[in-house]
C-alpha cells in the first residue's frame, strides 16, 4: 500500500510545483508601469539678482555690476575652480569668453558688497544670444527680432516689461509696453499705469484662447487686469527689437501646470491574464488533493 501512495505524492508534489511555477511567473510578467513629474525647462530663464560677493549663483553670470575700476576682472568659484575674466563694458562686467555656469560668485578685494548679477538658469536650452539678448543697466534688452511658434503651447512670465510684442491676428499689433501703460491693441484696450508684471498663455491644446494677466502700478498702488483672447489664426507670437525686461521666463513648449508626467515600463510581456493564474491555483489544489 505504501508503493501505491509513494508515486500519488510525488505526483501532487509535482502539480503543486508546476502550479506554483505558473502563478509565480503569470504574476512576475505583468507589465509595471512607474510614472515620474518632471518639470518642463523653460527656454529662456533669465533674470537680474541682488547677490552678496561670495555667494552661491548656480547658474551663467551673463554681466555683472559691481563698484570696480579696473578694466578687467576676474571672477573666481573656489567650488568649481573656474576663474572666467569679464571685461567693463559701460556701466557693466561682460564675460571675455562664453560664459560657463557658477556655483559661487566671488570677486577678489572687493569685499562683503553686493553685486547686481545678470543670471542665467543653467538648465535653459537657450544660452546667450539665441535669442538674441543682452544685458543692460537694470535689465536685458532684445538686439534683434524673435519669433516663438505657437503650435506647440506658449507660456511667458515677464517683469518690467517694456516694447513691442506682435501677435498677428486680423492685422493687430499686440501688446504695446510703455512707461505708463499697456495698450492691449489686440482688444482695442489700454490700461495706464507703469508696467511691473506680464504673463501670457496660450494652450497648446484648445480651447484656443490666448490669456493675458498683468500688473501695473498706478500712484505706488499695483493693480491687475486679465483679458482673453479667443483665436485660431495666431500661429506664433513675436517679441520686437529693443523689448526690456528685468526677468523673463519663457517657455516654448507649455502643458498647462508647467510639467509633464513620464512613464517606464519595468516589466517585460510574458503570461498574463486570469487563465494562466487560475490553472496555476487550479494545479496547486489538485496537487494537494492528490497528496491525500
């Protein structure tokens, strides 16, 4: 009687086996799919900051200002080991060559002062003259014309705004900043005061509407405005020679909460489904019925 049970248990020993094989792997070749925010990089991320001789930078120092006579002089980051020489140019420090990115800000002799820096993010795709842009005292100035197609989505984050920004639809101009006011020539609206913020969105899916939002100060009070602008004709927008900002964030390709989700797959295709799992618990309790 024992010689019969011995080949029934190692039968159901098998079964549980191969039941157990083909659960693991049913369950182990199931697609992963892991999902990860990752933020959009603005094509143009520059801006004008206070910054104490010493300090971290982090980024291009396309010019700087800085109480200093000398015609040349160099900037030194202990962390990297760069020591780029910048010439005086006017009222500002310009790099002699390409400029490389900084942690650290330090100019010898000149002690604990602070220095207006004209700031580059180092993770633009755009760096120094493309466009072209350069910095001037208080701010940066467009030295030539720059289109921005906008079938891709449009988004701009600008401070002190000054100049001409065409936006062609139905023959329009755009938007027109001057010292103490913003014609809005697209709307056929005006609104006065001096100019202090501009934001500008323009979906790369639709609705197809472009949206506005500014600021202005009027009698050392700001006050907003948000206009829309519905259109289907507008394919790219333009920002004029001579435009002025003191910062601008500008992105040439925008999804609306300024990131976009990217996913892996960490698991290849194999068995899948409810057949192969049930036929793995269907032998694992065969096998074990069997057994007994």
């Amino acid at each position: 009687m024992g010689l019969v049970k011995r080949p029934i248990l190692i039968l159901g020993v098998i079964f549980v086996l191969i039941g157990s094989l083909i659960t693991i792997r049913d369950y182990n070749s199931r697609v992963a799919v892991s999902c990860a925010v990752e933020p959009v990089i603005p094509t143009v991320d520059v801006k004008v900051l206070n910054v104490t001789n010493g300090n971290i930078v982090r980024g291009f120092i396309l010019a700087f200002r800085a109480p200093l006579e000398s015609p040349n002089v160099t900037v030194l980051d202990p962390e990297t080991g760069r020591s780029p020489v910048y010439r005086k140019e006017g009222a500002l420090y310009v790099p002699v060559e390409p400029p490389l990115p900084l942690r650290l800000f330090r100019v010898e002799g000149l002690g604990n002062t602070t220095v207006e820096v004209y700031w580059q993010s180092p993770y633009t795709t755009v760096v120094l003259d493309t466009p072209s842009f350069k910095p001037v005292p208080g701010g940066f100035k467009y030295v030539t014309t720059t289109d921005y197609p906008f079938w891709l989505g449009f988004y701009a984050e600008i401070e002190n705004p000054r100049g001409v920004i065409r936006i062609p639809d139905n023959g329009s101009t755009g938007i027109v900043l001057n010292d103490d006011s913003v014609n809005l020539t697209i709307l056929n609206r005006t609104v006065e005061g001096v100019p202090k913020f501009l934001k500008i969105l323009y979906p790369r899916e639709g609705p197809f509407v472009l949206h506005l939002e500014g600021s202005v100060e009027v009698n050392g009070t700001e006050k907003n405005y948000s206009y829309e602008f519905p259109t289907r004709n507008t394919t790219w927008i333009r920002i004029e020679k001579g435009f002025k900002f003191t910062s601008m964030r500008l992105y040439s390709r925008y999804p609306f909460g300024n990131e976009t989700e990217k996913c892996t797959t960490t698991h290849q295709v194999g068995l899948e489904g409810p057949l192969s799992l049930s036929l793995g618990l269907l032998m694992i309790f065969a096998g074990l019925l069997w057994r007994t």
